[in-house]
C-alpha cells in the first residue's frame, strides 16, 4: 500500500508505507494430544487438572469390560487407563471428576452399582476406586453430571431421575461420606437436571433442568444449600441446556442452548440474577451448531466453548464469545483430530485450553484430548497521516499503537535496493507520531515506517 503527498514548492517527497499483510482475528495454536483407542477408553467426558499438573478424566464407554474408564494423561499427551468400570462399582461415567481435599478424585457413574440406577465413587491417584454410594431410585437416579465441591468441604450433585416425582433429585454428600437427599424435583418447580450445579457468589447454588416448570420446557432455578429452590427462568421453547450453567465475573449467568434460535443450532443466552433472559448468540451450522459442553471464561473476559455439529466438517467448532455476543469461530474439528466435542473446556496451568472430542482421532475414532491457545491479533499496521516541509526539515506524522516498536526509513529513489534507518526501534507512548527529517532543499526522499513485531 503507497501513499504519494506532493511537498512545498522546491522540494519532492514521497510516503511509502510498508507491512506485512495479516488478519485481524484471534487466531489459534491447536494441538491433538490422544486418542482413544477403546481399550483405554471411549468417548471421554471432561477434563480436570490434578494437584500433581496431570489431567484427569473418565470415558463413558471403552475398558475391559465396556463400562467405562477413568484415565490420567500426562502434559505431554500420555495417556494411561487408571481403572476400569466394571458395573459394580458403577457405568457408564458421566460428568467431570472433582478432586477432593484429601487429594482423591470423586465422581458419579450414571448407571451401575447395586441396583443400576448409578453410583458415586472414590478413586485414588494409584487407581484403587471405591464405590461409595449407590442409588437406588428414591434418593435418585442416573447421576449425569459430576458432583460440586462447596466451601463447606461437602460435594453437592443432581440426578436425571428418580426421587420423589421421577423427575430428578439434589444432593449432599458429606466430608464423612453420608448422602443427604435434600430435594426432589416434581415437575412444576423443574425437571431431569442433566449438568449439575455451580456454586454462585451469594452462596446458593444455580442450575437448569431440561423438563418440567410453568411451560414444561426447564428452567433455571436457584437452590439454597439445604434444599429450598427458587425459580428464575421458565424456557417458553424446547431448548435443552445441555451445557449447565456458569456464573461470569460479571456475576451474570450464562449457558449454551443444544437447541432452538434461528434453524433450531442452538443459542448462548445470559440470565441476570434477577432472571432476566437475555439471547447473545444464534448458532446457523457455519459458525457451529448444538453447543452441549459448558462455557468456560478466560483470562481476557470472553468465553469458550465448543459445538457438537457445524463448521467446515460439520464436526463441530471451538469458538470465543464476548459478552457483547461477537462470536468468533476458532476452529472446526474434522474426523482425524477429533470430532462432536460435548464436554466443557477447562484452563491448564500453563495457559492452554484442554478438551475432550466423543469420537474421531486416529485410534479406531473413539475420541481425542487436545489443546489450544488463543492468539492475540496483531496491531494495525502504521498509517501516514500528514506531510510538511518547515524551514531544513520534513516533518510528518503516522499512526501507532502505544507500546508497539516501530522504524522509520528512507531512501531517494525507489530503484535503490537498500533502505536508511531514520529512526530505530521506536517505542509509540501515543496513537500519533511525528518525526523530522532534516534535508537539503532539492532532496528527494521515499519514507516508510515498519511496524516491528516479536
């Protein structure tokens, strides 16, 4: 790009501005680290970093006996089988493991344990687990979701079913493993919580159900720790909030839609605490479709978070939302990396997003772990603003970035191979610049400024 400013009389001089094309997006590192191959697993739940810097994991199916897996991969992608189900101490693992105070791993197993209607288990770093609890149809049943770990030192979950009505159950499990069946979900106030609880900052905890409520679509209720349960919002469509819900900084909730909005793909809405229901996002196929894992916040304000279907391969997406709902498509899974991701995204330690597809990779298409990092777009390449000659000197002026490093050079004759530094490694303290060039009165000169990148 050239911009040629003719100068006062008796002098002639010329802008030429240099840069390297880029885009303007946030562009991202993406990095496969495993894949299932059956035996160790199959079709993986989410993700949760041990104390030790290992992650840690269950897969609904795969193991020696079909059942499922608990697993630990290493940072660098090893990926070793800990346990294997075996129905007595529960199937078919569902939701993220949580890790405990004394340094033990608990979860809950959708199906299994002494009447098969699911179980909650203890598992130690060695791979020893222990079945802690079984359900049995009054206190709940089918546990889908992993279980919360409050400031009290209790762990606090939903079941799908079961309880009084069959329509779900909450829970307590206490520091000396006793169950407390706190509620039962009866259709009216809600009902089948699929994804769990998250702890708000006034110190009740949130969730959404995918039945029941005034127009018998779910809703998002409030529940206080020893049961009482509030309702904020009764969805008026169909929309399965899969995900379950997260609280931003904001203190603002926000959850992904698997369905409804524009083509039925799937939304992201907010809900205040006051239970305002505000739609941020509309998911159309191209930038994804049926987001079911939970949203994750980053560092930098916005939220991550994947899609079953859409993109390029129509297996699924990564994508960042801000608040202001400009969503970003990051990536689009195709079968070899990894395919209809459905668990939430979390941080590692170092920085890097971690996350889990249910099929796809390159071992018999079982699943895959894999991590990104966010890019941060370049700055706007410099932009000559003004020319002017004033007594001996050239003085012009160019746009900037405060805090970017920038060069200026020249050179009086566009066939000249080598440029002359002007002015080197130039750190901008403002948006505009301005530099003086002292010349001969009939010099002729071509300028340009370098935006020096890292």
């Amino acid at each position: 790009m050239r911009f040629f400013i003719t100068a006062p009389r008796r002098f002639i001089g010329a802008l030429l501005l240099s840069f390297t094309a880029f885009p303007l997006l946030a562009g991202v590192n993406f990095i496969p680290l495993a894949s299932f191959d059956g035996i160790n697993g199959a079709n993986p739940n989410a993700l949760v970093q041990g104390t030790d810097g290992n992650f840690y994991g269950t897969s609904a199916n795969g193991g020696l006996y079909g059942k499922g897996t608990a697993f630990m991969m290493t940072t660098n992608g090893t990926l070793t089988n800990v346990v294997s189900f075996d129905g007595t101490n529960g199937a078919s693992p569902s939701g993220p493991l949580v890790q405990g105070l004394d340094g033990n791993f608990y979860g809950t197993a959708s199906m299994g344990g002494a009447s098969n209607m699911g179980a909650i288990f203890r598992l130690t770093t060695n791979g020893t687990l222990f079945n802690l609890y079984s359900f049995t149809g009054p206190d709940g049943d089918t546990p889908t979701s992993g279980m919360l770990l409050s400031g009290d030192g209790n762990f606090y979950g939903t079941t799908y079913a079961g309880g009084d009505y069959e329509q779900g159950t909450f829970f307590q499990l206490t520091s000396d493993l006793t169950i407390n069946t706190f509620y039962s979900f009866d259709g009216t106030n809600g009902g089948l919580p699929y994804n769990g609880l998250v702890s708000g900052n006034d110190g009740n905890f949130y969730g959404a159900t995918l039945g029941g409520s005034s127009n018998s679509f779910g809703n998002i209720y409030q529940m206080t720790p020893d049961g009482s349960l509030s309702n904020l919002v009764a969805f008026s469509t169909n929309v399965y909030p899969f995900a379950g819900l997260i609280q931003g900084i904001d203190s603002n909730f926000y959850c992904a839609s698997r369905f409804g909005g524009t083509g039925n793909n799937g939304t992201v809405f907010q809900v205040t605490p006051a239970g305002v229901l505000n739609t941020l996002v509309y998911f159309n196929m191209t930038n994804g479709s049926q987001p079911v894992g939970a949203l994750l916040q980053g560092t930098n304000g916005n939220f991550y978070g994947s899609t079953y279907a859409g993109g390029a391969s129509n297996q699924g997406t990564l994508f960042q939302l801000g608040t202001n709902g400009n969503l970003v498509t990051l990536y689009s899974f195709s079968r070899t990396d990894g395919a209809c991701p459905t668990a939430a995204l979390i941080l590692g330690s170092d920085g890097y997003y971690y996350g889990t597809t249910t099929i796809g990779g390159t071992n018999g298409g079982s699943g895959t772990i894999f991590r990104f990092q966010v890019t941060a777009p370049p700055p706007p390449p410099p932009v000559f603003l003004s020319i002017a000659k004033s007594g001996g000197n050239v003085n012009f002026t160019w746009s900037a970035v405060v805090g970017q490093t920038y060069q200026v050079q020249y050179k009086s004759s566009l066939i000249q191979s080598n440029w002359n530094t002007l002015v080197t490694n130039f750190t901008a303290t403002s948006s505009v610049v301005t530099n003086s060039d002292p010349i001969a009165p009939s010099t002729q000169r071509f300028y340009r400024v370098d935006l020096v990148l890292p």
